[in-house]
C-alpha cells in the first residue's frame, strides 16, 4: 500500500525531512523556548543545566510571568560555543558537586 507521501512523488523515495522545521514558522531570534525545549537539544539534567547557569557558561532564563524562558538567540549561541569548553564546565560542575557531597559527610 502506498502512503500519501508515495503517492504524491509517484512511488520515488523522497529525502527524510524535519517535519517540525518544515511547517514551523520562522521565529528568528526573538522567540522563547521552555525547559524541555532547551534540554532537548543539550541533554543534561535540569539540576545540571542550572549548575551551568550558576557557572556562568549556560545562558540565563528569562522570567515572563510565572515562567521561565530561554531566548532561542541565546540557546543557539550556547551550543555553537567549543565543545572543550563546555566540556571543561560539566566537568567543572561535577567536580563542585561531588566536594559538596563530601562537605556534607565530612
């Protein structure tokens, strides 16, 4: 059976596309994004994404209302940043944590 899809080329293979980015509208830089929405594309722990905040290497939220937000600017600016220097954050995060954990015990 054929899809939709398969139909409108005439049964050829068409290229896999982001279905999201093809419909979703141009928001620019403007635009502000959750959470979820950020650790999407940096997978880390929430607790994780804060401790980089509070290092100063992650971007700060943006209160609106109730919530916080991310300007996407700012995300996309965090991720195109050297992959050694965030890596030396997260580094330096769970080094921070794991001296907390001993204070704690000690």
């Amino acid at each position: 059976m054929r899809t939709p899809i398969q139909s409108l080329s005439g049964g050829a293979e068409l290229p896999a596309v982001n279905v999201l980015a093809a419909t979703a509208p141009d928001l620019g830089d403007v635009a502000y994004v959750k959470l979820p929405n950020v650790l999407a594309a940096f997978p880390v722990s929430p607790s994780t994404w804060y401790a980089l905040i509070r290092h100063g290497v992650a971007p700060e939220p943006v209160k609106l209302g109730s919530g916080s937000f991310w300007r996407t600017s700012e995300v996309r600016a965090f991720l195109a940043r050297d992959p050694a220097e965030i890596s030396e954050a997260l580094r330096a995060v769970r080094n921070a944590r794991k001296a907390g954990q001993r204070g704690a015990t000690a």
